[in-house]
C-alpha cells in the first residue's frame, strides 16, 4: 500500500489480485473494521487507506483493526456516502 493510495485503488487492486470481475450493478467497498470486527465503516472511495491505518496506533489494541474488502447488498451502494 502506497501513501498516495486510495480506498478505491484497493478495492480494485484486491479484485484484480483475487480474480473477481465486478458486475455492472455491483458495488465493491474497502471497510475499516475495529474492535475485531464488531465495528465496521466504509472508506470513502478517495479516502487514502494508509493515512486511515496509521490512526490505529492510537487504540487501545491496534491490532484489533484490519482492512476488509466486502460486496454490498443489492441497492446498498447508492446512498452509502450520504
């Protein structure tokens, strides 16, 4: 992961890396996911992935923090950002 990297870049990159060709009408969203995954929210598609990860170090366990890359539910993905 690049400093200049985006959340969107990711996505793509994970897809690419993993053979997965996106649908037309599917949405594909990079989340940041805390407290082991109890607590999840979507990076913003210009959000830059390495800045947000440098921020873990400031929990109380920062290694209880990870990057998941996840397909929305039909009709999710159109007010995601709102």
């Amino acid at each position: 992961v690049s400093p200049t990297m985006t959340s969107e870049e990711l996505t793509n990159q994970v897809l690419d890396m993993k053979n997965i060709l996106a649908g037309e009408k599917e949405v594909w969203v990079t989340f940041e996911a805390i407290e082991n995954g109890e607590l999840e929210r979507p990076l913003h598609p210009k959000e830059k992935v390495l800045e947000q990860a440098l921020q873990w170090c400031k929990l109380a366990e920062p290694s209880s923090a990870f990057l998941v890359v996840k397909k929305l539910p039909a009709g999710e993905g159109g007010n995601l950002y709102s």
